[in-house]
C-alpha cells in the first residue's frame, strides 16, 4: 500500500545521493541569479535578499511544520478507505523533525532532498513577482510553501501517498511519477507564480491601454544566462539524486540520466535561439534561458527513462513552445510574470511529465501522469491562489504605486544594488 | 596521546570525502565574491585580484613551510611533558610535502582538507582590510598566515596537538573540538581581521571628527548575496568532510549535518533579517549576508553533534548578536571592518564552539571549548598582532592616502573593475 | 590493440567519477565568465548567448555525429595497417549513441566525460574572437568540433586510438598520454581560437598603422576574476575523473591529483603576478587569470603523475611563460585574442604535456608526447584551419564593420547585457 517505501540504499549510493545533494544548492544560486536579471536594477538587492530570506523562511517553516505532513515513506499517514484500497492522503511524522537522527539512512536522505525542493520551489514564484512583491509577502508566500502547499504535493507523489499509490491500487502503471519534482517544485512553483501574478497584477506601465504590451528587458543579461550554466549543475544533481531516491534507479542508469539532462538542456537552447530567430530576426537572450530552463525542467521528469535521442527530442520541443508560450500569456493573456517562470517552471514540468507518461514502458503510465496533472492543476492551484488571496488580506503582495516608482531596492531596503553605478532609468512607460 | 589519529577510512568514505573536497572551492569562490561587493567599486578589480594571489600565497606558503607544523595526526611531532602528561605543541612532519603520495590515503585527505581551510582563513582578514590594505601586504599576511598561524593551529587541534589531547591529557571530554574549521578557520580569521584592521586604521572618512561613523555601503548587493548562496554548498562540503574526518562521524551522521548547516543559515539569515528590520525600519542586506555567513560558521562547530531544532536555534542566536555586534564594533569600539568578517566569521565561530560544549553529551566538553577559545584569544590574537605589526614595518599595510583617494584599483593595478561604466562617486565623506 | 581499454570500475570509482562529472559544468560557467568579462561590455550578452548555444550546438553534434568517431575503447573501430601492427585510425561506434544504455557503465561515463570536454573545448575559441565573430559562426564552429574535430582527437587519445596505441605498438612509453585534456580540451581549443583569430582578423583599432597596438581591458575584471574561482572546482573534477577514467589511477592518488591542481594554479598566479610586477610596474589582473587558466590547463596534463613540489613548479613555469606569450603573440605576431586563450589553453596545454613526458618514469614516454604534440601541430591546426576556412566562406565568421561598431550585442541581439546602465563607450580607438 505504500508502494514508493524507499528501499534500503547500498552504502555506496548513499554517499552518491548525499554527495549530489550537496551541489543542489547551485540550482538555488543559478535560479536567484537569473531571476535577479531579469528583473529591474532598481530591485535587484531585493531580488536577492528576498532570494536569501525565503530560501531561510521556507526551510524554517517546513523543518517546523510541513515536514509532518510530507511524511517520508514507511512514516505513519493518514488514510482514508475508497475503492476497496487505503489511500495515504496525509503524512502523520513527529514534529520539529523529531527523530530525524534514528531514522533510517534513506528516510534521512529523502527529507533532504525535500528540503533543498522545498528551497527551489519557492523560488519560483518570488521571480514571478519581480520588481512589484513585497519582501514580507514574498516571504509568507514561501511560509506557505514550505509548511502546506510543498509537503501535501510531496507527500502525494514522493512518501508514498495516493498518486503514488494509484499504481498498487488502480493499476495504473507505476503510480504517479515525479523522479525529481518536475511536479512537485516546478510545475508546482510555477503555479505558485501564476498565483502570484494574477494577485499582485501586472508591474505599472507593462501593458498600457490601447496600446501593445511594454517590453521591460532584464537589468542584466550576463546574470541570467550566466545563472543558467551554474543552474546546470544543480538540475543534475537534483536529477540523479531524485533518480535514486524516488524511483529506484540502479547506479548504472545514472550516466544515461545526466546525459539525457545535458542534452534536453542543449535541445531547448538550440530550438528557442532558433525559433525566436525565426520569429523576432534575432535571437532573443532571455527568452532562450528561458527554454534552457524548461529543457532542464522537463529533464526533472524523464531523464532517468528516455534514450539520449528522446532526452534531446524532449529538450527540442520544450524550446519550441517555451517562447510561443511565453508570447502568448504576455499578449494574449495578459500576464506579466518577469522571470518567465510561469512557462519555464510551469509549462516545462507539465510537457516533462506528460512525456515520462508517453514514453514509459509501463501501461497505464500516461493515466497515471494525467490524474497527478489534473490533481495538481485543479486541486492544487486553486488551493494556493486562496491561500495566497489570503495571504494577500494579511500581508499585502504588492508594494504601493510610490514604492513601485521609487523602486524596490530603495522603499524596502532604503538603498539600492549598485549605489556606486550610474543607472539611466528608461521611465517612458512608468 | 594521540587521540586524534585518522582511523583507517572505509574506500566509501574516503571517496565521499574527496568529493566533497572538491566541493570546497565554493566555498573560496562565494567569500571572495562577498568581500568584493562589501567594498567600494574603486577597489574591486584590487580585491578580487587579491583574492585569487591570496590563495595562491596561502596555499604555496602552506605547502613549502606550515604544512611540516601541521604536521598530520601519526606523524612526528615535538613534544613536551607536563603535569606527568606527553604534549604534543608543533608538528614536525617532512618538509615540502615530502612522503605525501607514501601517506595514508586519511593522511592525505586531512592535508587536502587544510589545503583548502588555509586559503579560505587568509580570505578572511583581506575583507576586513578591504580598501585600504595593499596587495603585497595582504599576500605578506597570507604568506604568515599560511607558513606559521594557521598551522600552529591546525596542528593543536586537529592533528592530536595538546589542545586535541586535553580529552585524554586531563579528561576534559574529548579535548577542544573544531569539526569543520569554527576556530581554526574563522575564529582564527576573524582574528587576523582583527589585527589587519587594528594595524591599518579605518578608511579615510569612516570616523570624522565630532560626527557619526559613515555609512559605506558595499558597491554590489547582488555579488554579497549571490556569494551567500555559493557559500552554502562550499560550507556544506567542509562541514561534512571535517566531520569524518576530524570528529570520525559514521556516514550516518552525515545527512543530519548537512540538514543542520541548512537549518543554521536559514534561522540566521532569518534572525537578522528581523532585528534589523525591528531595529532600522528596513532589512539590511548587508548585515542578512553577514548573518547568514556567522549561521554557517557556527554550524562548523556543531553541525555534526546537535539535533536539527538545536542547529535552527543556534542558527538564529549567531543572526541575532551578528547585527547587534558589527554595530558595537563599529560605533562603539571604531574597528571599521567592511566585509564584517570580525563579526561573521570570528563571533560566529565563537559562538558556535561555545555552543557545542554546551550541547555535547560528554563531561568536561564546555571546559575543554573554553580552553580552546582562551588559547586562541590569549595566545593566538596577540601573536598574529605581533606577526602583522611586524609585517606592517618591512610591507607597510595600508596604502599611501594619494592612493586610498583614487581608490585601489587605480593605484596598484592602473585601472578599475569597470572600464566601461560610468561610476558615481560620492566622495562627500572624503 | 587497444591499450587503453577501460578496466572494469569498481562500484566506489564509478560513483567518484559521476559525481566529479556533475561538478564539471562549473569549468563551463567559470569559462563562460572569463571569456565576458576580457570582451567588451557591448558585447557582453552576445558573449554568454552565444555560451549557451555552443554548449548546446556542440552536444548536440557531439550526439549525433561525433560520438560514433569518438568511439569509446573496445568499440568498434576503423584501423589500417603499418609496420606490422594494426591501427585504430577512427572509431566506428553506433550512430545516435544507439546502445548507450546497455554499454559499460565505464563506457557511459567515458562518454559523458567527453560530451562535457567537447563543450569545454567549444567555448575556447568563442573567447578568442570576442567582439567581432557572429553567433551564428561561433554555432557553425561549435558544430564542426563537436562533430569532427574534437571526436577524432578524441579517439585518437581517449578511446584506444592510434595516438595510444604508440605504446604497445612502438613501445614508446604508454602511448601519447593526455589525463585530463590536456592536449583533447585545451591545446585543441587553443588551435582552433588561433584559427578562428586568423580567419577572422583583430579586431577594429587594435592594431593601428604606425602606432602599438591599442590596449582593451576586458569590461568587468571581477568576472574574470571570479571565474578563475569557479573554474577551480570544475578543474579539480576533470582532473580527477580522467586520472580514473583515461589513466586508470588508483583512488589512492586522486588526493595528490587534487592537490597538484591546486598547487599548479597557485604556483602559476604567483608567478605570472611577479612577472608583470616587475615587467609593468603594477601586477595585470587579466594576465593573472590567464596565468591561473594556464597554471590548470598545465595540470590536466601532469596532476596524476607528478610530486607536489613538481606541481608547483610546473604552475610556476606556466605563470612565468604565460605573460610573455600574451605579450609576444599581440605584439610581434599581431594576433588579437581578447581572451588570451591561445596561450592560456593552448601553451599551457603544451607545456603540462611535454612536462608530463618528462617527468614520466616510462622509458620513451617524452618522444610519445612529442608525436602527439607534432600530429596536433601539424595534422589538427591545418584541419582546423580548412575547416573554419570553409564555414566562414558558407558562413563569414566575422560581422560586419557596421556591426562591430556599435557592438554584437545591438547588432546581433538587438539589445544590450546592461540596458539600464551608463556606459562609458571609450571610443577613441574606433
């Protein structure tokens, strides 16, 4: 009934796993970077800070309470019967972590994993935000995140809760199936994102009345794209770690597993370079670390169990509609998600995922995808737009129009990135 | 009397921490960045020049005299006899690294270990003295630093020197503890930023006459921030790595580590990011990445021995007193130190050496800390201040006034940082 | 035949060498770096696009074409006969890395060490026509090395091919010896950025009729600088992971390995920082990362075979001789090469070699260096040369003066790395 139980780890995956982990904080550094970037200079210190903050408040906020809920696998759970099957629907572990210290190797591992997820997670939607959230905002958006809305999803998917169990009790090949959170972070963050959009509204002047929508370039180019290679790094330390945590892998399929990432991330690259050169005549440098992102988001979910050629083909379409996408929320649907996590986090985990569902041997496996995908999209997103509408009422997102004006960097922290720098502001559109 | 000798290392540990080691160059790499962005434009292309010379310095200097002081655990070493005990006080291994590649593979590992812990030290006091220390002097003080000071230290604490032996000299719990580089990377740092800063005065403008001390932000919030989350995954490498090998943590213990050095900078980071904003109205940037960094060193004392809610508390105590002592340090005791290392590094190492006698299960552990900590203050301190001070009579420390107006880059390297940027110089404090 | 036929790993080498290869992108993003910070500002995006997008176009070639020539050891091959002995001329491995996932796990991860060396090598040249080649030529030259250039070198070196095979064949030595990319990566690299700088010219104004030639400090020295950092870990794991996988060392040498990388880029900054001391005046930082660069390059030649002291020395002679290479090659053979690479990557990568023959305790191991290092010169340069030659024809490598006056970055991206920034445009040589 708990069919994700991890089983026990020979000591020589063991020090692979936590070896891995340890490099997992590039993704969050490569991440801050690139959302930094792509937002104004004049809130690049908050960007950063903010960065550094949530990663603290949403580790602090799941150690003390998520946690619990996210339960590793074998941990005691809530259940509920239907269908003639025990459904684990809550995980039931000791507060505070307690235990932590006697718990079995793997269990141990796994919380890591979850902590360092929970840190990228909630990252996601802070870029989103640029240049408009609050810093107090942002940080109780990533509270929220790390005590309820991050461990329900992992627990479902990773401690062996009803969408991993669909496969044990509905037959439903494997269960739902997340090796390393195209889901659970991604896919997950960047509806947080969308969340936070849709609450906070558009930054002032980017999409002016009857007129088309404002580009407002990143404040620098060379932390994006630069963000993106160290991101790299931590994408396949997260891959390979999650390969042998949550699916099983054997050691030998983790080669193919970091070359399937390497190439989804070259495949997407190459495809956005090439699309919005099509498209726009040149290439477009935001755009293709946007689809170099969700190349390696789309890894998160199939690069322990494609061929190189299928991990190469995944990257290439998720850099064909990551700039369409991306086109299409900013001009058809109106929203202004500066950091394009909504498409690269978002859009890249759903396509990872549906993928993983096509290409697995396993029948029933592409059912199995869809229920964890709808579950996320109707369940999930609903669920975090009214925590965050809540949230909103108590701490309001968005900062007032004067702060916007002056800048983040200057209402919140009293200064800015670069006090040394002469900043021209381009205030056309302002 | 050698109670630190290396245990025969499994082959999975020993790879475990090999890669880890590796890792540690993040941990170089995030602080160099930090010091550059805590000081002024003018001097960045001066800084960070002087960080890669510093650890090149520090590490040949190691290398071709301190590492026969350090001498590792089993190899000879000068000894005295007092109160009917033998006492080990300086190491006495070959000189040039001689015999390193007939070493045990343990041996091996420690001396790379110290390799890198010596480059990180000597980062350490070219913060503090950023702005206005020259670069042939801050590589003199790394030269000294890494022939005499730190492998005096080294030796006594991690190679079964007399500080190590006071567990089975005088049953003072397992002797003085530093798992992972608290004393004698950063308590030890701190200390010779102490000294630099003491010898080379304050920057011209810092104290003006009959009139508060002047601000100077650093010139790039995103480098300090940025650094800040580099710094993680290095901190992580060292801590684990010190933890088997200085303190023989079973790989067991290891995933706790990790997840207590997480916990410790998020509380932190936490910490001062609500005390500066209780105390000044806004977060500081720079004091949350001064925070964060005094989290992660106290977590090298103690994240191998305290449960994941001690390693949070203790990550929010070192957030607390950091804000409030680089102010004291500052207005009180007019020690201008721009990179805060005196506080971060030094404080934060104290407090978290002090905090794992407290917490440690065995009888004796606090005094056995205390010792450690006096020698270090009491014998340590003023030797380094002899040391600089008569490195400041042949290398004079600080730079002319002619070239402190200019700005460093200009007057040891002939150009700036950024050539092409038009720099705004508030020079109304000058 | 086939002398270097990978021996079985046993399952500690195997996560070792997986878990270095996952640090390895940080050599990418260090390089990256480098390579921006010695360009100029308005050039800066194009620059790390056009990083992106050489990693991604050369795994992609690599993938497609290049892998097959490559061919891992114990492939299947083409040979020819001479001498009596058969000749492995060029692998003949599966088209599409077809069978990836049922080879040799130690063919897998000889593999992905090489897709990771091919896009090491890719971004060599892109520095050294900084300002002035087009992305879509840096594509086309990525493109070309990841499909034939850098696979041929590579199974002629790597994969039991002729270069390897000196040893049993001709008893010289163990065949041409190259642990770590030495001559694959780095001298290769180097040759194809003095072919790119060739074809496409120096840039507008550096050399000026009847005048020196014009100094361009590269825009942002802390990105240089910084990089040097960065690049550190990524060396270290190259190193080490080819000692295993193209050497066969005994996890009891890695720990020397590492600490020669370190030795050898610390010997180097310090002598390259002494020599423009004395040769300027004042210590250059660009040519003290270069020295830093050429310190490592020189190392992943001879990091597993030497003494720690011959380390050093090897990095002293590197930093000694790199400077006044830059200097002879810019002023007496006018090549312009803003990042220095030709010499960095490429004498450096020479020099580790020949030193590794020297200092090699098999009889005739400095005559198989020396027939690598002759068909690199001699067969590899004029192939290379061909070959750009034909892409800039079908694709002119260089942009046009009109271009290249206002900057790739407005020409080719339509905007530039720091739109909200005033630059200082220092025309004056335009």
């Amino acid at each position: 009934m708990t069919p994700n139980l991890l089983p026990a780890l020979t000591e020589t995956a063991f020090v692979l796993v936590l070896a891995l982990l340890l490099l997992a904080p590039l993704a969050l550094a490569g991440l801050a970077l690139i959302n930094t970037g792509l937002g104004r200079s004049r809130s690049a210190a908050q960007s950063l800070l903010g960065s550094l903050a949530i990663v603290g408040v949403s580790v602090i906020s799941f150690a003390l309470v998520g946690a619990t809920f996210a339960s590793s696998a074998g941990g005691a759970s809530h259940t509920f019967h239907m269908a003639g099957n025990a459904w684990n629907w809550l995980g039931a572990g000791p507060l505070f972590l307690g235990g932590f210290g006697t718990a079995s190797a793997q269990a141990q591992l796994g919380l890591l994993f979850q902590f360092l997820a929970v840190a990228l997670a909630a990252l996601i939607p802070w870029g989103s935000g640029a240049d408009r959230v609050r810093l107090m905002a942002g940080c109780a958006v990533a509270a929220v995140m790390g005590a309820l809305v991050f461990p329900l999803m992992a627990g479902w998917v990773w401690s062996g809760g009803w969408l991993a169990q669909l496969g044990v009790n509905f037959s439903l090949g494997s269960g739902f199936q997340d090796p390393a959170g195209a889901a659970t972070v991604h896919l997950l963050g960047g509806m947080c994102g969308l969340a936070v959009v849709w609450i906070a509204g558009p930054r002032k002047g980017k999409f002016p009345q009857g007129a088309f929508a404002t580009a407002m370039p990143g404040h620098n180019a060379n932390y994006i794209l630069f963000g993106c290679l160290l991101a790299l790094a931590g994408w396949l330390a997260f891959n390979l770690a999650g390969a042998v945590l949550w699916m099983h892998a054997p050691l030998s399929a983790l080669p193919g597993a970091a070359l399937n990432t390497l190439l989804s991330a070259s495949g997407a690259v190459a495809a956005t370079f090439a699309v919005t050169r099509i498209r726009f005549g040149k290439p477009d440098a935001s755009l293709c670390a946007n689809g170099w992102l969700a190349g390696l988001v789309a890894s998160s979910a199939t690069a322990g169990i494609v061929t190189p050629v299928q991990g190469l083909v995944i990257g290439l379409i998720a850099g064909i509609i990551t700039p369409l996408l991306v086109e299409v929320l900013e001009l058809a649907v109106a929203i202004d998600d500066p950091s394009g996590a909504i498409t690269a986090h978002g859009v890249g985990g759903l396509w990872g995922l549906i993928a993983a569902g096509v290409l697995a041997p396993q029948a029933g496996q592409l059912v199995a995808q869809r229920v964890g995908i709808a579950t996320l999209l109707g369940r999930a997103l609903p669920l975090v737009y009214l925590l965050f509408w809540r949230v909103d009422r108590i701490i309001p997102l968005r900062v007032d129009p004067d702060g916007e004006r002056i800048g983040m960097d200057l209402h919140e922290l009293g200064g800015g990135a670069y006090p040394e720098f002469v900043i021209h502001r381009d205030d056309s559109y302002r």
